[in-house]
C-alpha cells in the first residue's frame, strides 16, 4: 500500500510511511538491511544521550532524500529527525555538522553526522515558520527580520566559502554559471533541437549578466536554495533557524532572494519586498559597492540563480524516474531568459 496510509511493523518498530506523489520513487527505505543498520545507528545515538525511542516513527519518503521522526517522550517537542539523502545531495549531512560550528547561532546542531554515508540525526528545532505565518502569530515584517539574520549568516560563512567544494557542496558560482547553463541544456530531453538552439543562440547574454555581477566584487557564499517558509523554523519571536540544505550551492550569495522575494510577493504584496531586500543587503554594505549597486547585483543574482534552482532538480536517488525533474529544471531555464531585469 503506497501513500499516507502505508505501515510498516512485524519484525520492526511500527513505522506510518508518506510517499506523497512519488510512489514511484526508488529509496533506501525499501532496503530491509537499510533500514536495520540506520535504525541501529540511530539506536546507539539516542542510547549515548540516554534517550529511549516511544511510539510509531514517521517517515517521509522523498525522491531526494528519507525524513524519519523518532519520538522520544509524550511531548510534540520530543522528538529527533533522521536525514538520508541521495548520492548526488549526500554533502547535506557534512554540511550541517560544519555550519553547526561555523554559525551555531543560525543552525541546528546535528545530534550525529555520518557524513560519509550522507545522513544526519537532528534535534527538533520547535515550530515551521510556515505554521507561525499561517496561525496568524506573525506577518510579512517576520521575513523582514528572518533574511537580515539569513544575510547576516552567509556573510559570517565568506571566510569559509574555500572550504564548501571539500564538503562535496555543488559549485554554482557566477563565472561557473555559463558552463553549468550548457550542461542543463544539453542534458534535459524535455529541450528539442530547436529549443535548444535557441536558448544558446542567448548564452551571450547570460555571459554578460555574469560579466557584470561579477564586476561589483562581492564574494561567493553558500546560497540554501530553496529559502521558503517551510525551510525555516521559528522556535521563538525574531528567532529563526534554517535548515534543510540539500539544494544548497556555493554561489553568489543574493541568489538566496529568488525564492522568498517570490512567496512575500505572492502572499503579501509587492510592497512588503523592498523592506525585506533592504534588511538583508545591509549585512553586505562596507565592501565597496554603493546602495543602488547592490540592488542591481541582487536584480542580476535573483535572475541568475534560476540555473541553481535547475541543477538541485536532479538531486536524486539513483532509479528514480526523472520526468518531474526535467519539466521542473526546463521550466527554471526558460525563466533565465523571461526574466526581466525589474527592481525587486
């Protein structure tokens, strides 16, 4: 039985498994000697902090990644989250035991990492962001202050940026972004020969919009990715702490805008942007480009960052059927060039 209503028992703990629409997804979880040896794993970690495991574990099944939530008490709080991702995402878990030390302020500390087999044990790190907006607890002036502490974040990891590709953490940086551009076009089957040949009849002017956000000599930093409400946790007023890093890319760091400049567009309004952007660029003033100069770097750093977007698609199990990722990855390309270079 394949969906929300999927159970798992006889031999093992009781387990509710969520594949959501991707039924046809091919995971780990589906490994008998999978699932022993990392619930053995995760036995031990809790055993160390002498914590017991209560209850049926929840899991979601995932074409990138397996979320499995242990319960340990009778409090909603009390429990701790299993993260295994793909191959091509297994940078996640050595990603998240480096910002931990890196910027713990900003980040959950991992109760484990396992780095080489890509996968994480995490502590639960209170309420969604998304649950707090939907409640009503808080509004768009929220986000204002969550990307100033997310920009004040990605300057704090500048000094590390030389340190993201030993983690295995995707490189999407502006002078590497015409080459990933044609790989994206050469590799998605979705494109015909005509398509194509017109979308790299305008790789010069993707050219140049590097040439020229490269020009303002900001530095390259870790862009998450996919920054939406649901990546984001909000365990107290003004506290935010991000997580979920699995399209992260070392990049030019206001590409980190496309996606929330977007959903404060669309929930609130397009006036509630600007106090938003402006919260965030401050952290990245006293580096030499004026205000207005900054705006036009994080206009071209939101266009561009649609070829992150598209890469992170294929960020999959290995036998997974990839049709969902080619349109999604197509469409983000397309967007490269329907883009217009408007002030956010």
């Amino acid at each position: 039985m394949r969906g929300n209503d999927e159970r798992t028992g006889g031999g093992e703990r009781a387990a509710v498994v969520d594949r959501g629409r991707f039924a046809d997804s091919v995971t780990p979880w589906d490994d008998v000697g999978w699932r022993r040896e990392v619930f053995g794993w995760v036995e031990r970690v809790l055993a160390s902090r002498g914590l017991v495991e209560a209850g049926v574990r929840e899991v979601r099944v995932r074409p990138w990644s397996v979320l499995v939530r242990f319960r340990t008490g009778g409090g909603e709080r009390d429990a701790v989250w299993l993260k295994a991702g793909a191959p091509s995402n297994a940078f996640e878990a050595g990603l998240a035991g480096a910002l931990a030390e890196w910027t713990p302020e900003h980040v959950m500390t991992p109760l484990a990492v396992d780095a080489g087999r890509g996968r994480a044990l995490l502590p639960d790190g209170g309420p969604l962001f998304r649950d707090v907006l939907d409640a009503g607890a808080a509004g768009p002036e929220a986000w204002t202050t969550a990307l100033g502490r997310y920009g004040e974040m990605q300057r704090r990891l500048v000094p590390y940026a030389s340190r993201f590709s030993a983690l295995g953490v995707p490189g999407a940086r502006t002078r590497e972004l015409p080459d990933v551009f044609d790989a994206l076009v050469a590799r998605n089957p979705l494109f015909d020969a005509d398509e194509r040949a017109a979308l790299l009849r305008r790789r010069s002017r993707l050219v140049d919009l590097c040439a020229e956000l490269d020009a303002y000599g900001l530095p390259d930093s870790l862009d998450h990715g996919d920054l939406h409400d649901g990546q984001i946790l909000a365990p107290s007023p003004g506290r935010f702490t991000f997580f979920d890093w699995g399209d992260a890319c070392a990049a030019h760091p206001f590409g980190s805008l496309l996606v929330p400049v977007r959903e404060v567009r669309q929930r609130y309004g397009p006036e509630h942007v600007a106090p938003m952007v402006d919260a965030y660029l401050e952290h990245w003033t006293g580096l030499g480009p004026s205000p207005a100069e900054l705006r036009r770097a994080a206009v071209l750093a939101v266009r561009l960052a649609a070829l992150g977007r598209a890469g992170s698609w294929f960020r999959l199990f290995p036998g997974t059927p990839t049709g969902d990722s080619e349109e999604a990855s197509a469409s983000w390309v397309r967007q490269l060039f329907a883009a217009t270079d408007d002030e956010l």
